[in-house]
C-alpha cells in the first residue's frame, strides 16, 4: 500500500523559512518521480516542484529561486525547502507520486504564511 506522511507545515511570518518532509512507504521510493502540490484556501490543486530519478529538478514560476526539492533515498524521504515567504504561499502541501497512471498524495501539512 502506497503511504506519503507530510510533516512540517506551520505559522510563519512573510520572509520566513519552513522545511517540509514527506515520508515515503510502499513503492520503491528511489525510483519515482516526486511531486509537491499545494492547494490554497478556496483554490484548485496547483503543481509546485518535481524531483526526477535522477535528480533533475523543476519549480512552478510563483517559487522558483525560493524553494529547493530535495530527496533522501536512505530515508525513503522527501523534503521542501520553502524560503522567503509570501502570504501567498498559504496553502495545504503535498507531496505526490504516480504509478500506474493514479496519483497518490498524502493527508498534506498546512503552511501559514502571516504577520
């Protein structure tokens, strides 16, 4: 059974930083592709960041030169560094993997971005 646990989500005043993490189970993690989505309030699921099988990585304008993807086969975890943040980088975030065409998410961690 494929599991994504996100952790790491928080309050942060606008410029702060937050790492989040997601623990992976049920799949062979080091051979996905990672996504991180994110859905703010009152908004449709927007894609954030990819992280290849071998490392390549790619950002959604809004966070490019913010955020940083990352991984940890060992750990079967994935990370995102959020830099830098702006009260519109409020939203529900979560990381994701497809296999076999369906599109597995975790329950997401809340990130609070406010003065």
């Amino acid at each position: 059974e494929v599991q994504l646990v996100e952790s790491g989500g928080g309050l942060v005043q606008p410029g702060g930083s937050l790492r989040l993490s997601c623990v992976a189970s049920g799949f062979t993690f080091g051979r996905a592709f990672m996504n991180w989505r994110r859905q703010a309030p009152g908004k449709g699921l927007e894609w954030v960041s990819q992280l290849s099988i071998g490392g390549e990585t790619s950002y959604a304008d809004s966070v490019k030169g913010r955020f940083t993807i990352s991984r940890d086969n060992a750990k079967n975890t994935l990370y995102l560094q959020l830099n830098s943040l702006k009260t519109e980088d409020t939203a529900m975030y979560y990381c994701e993997v497809v296999i076999g065409g369906h599109a597995y998410r975790g329950q997401g961690t809340l990130v609070t971005v406010s003065s």
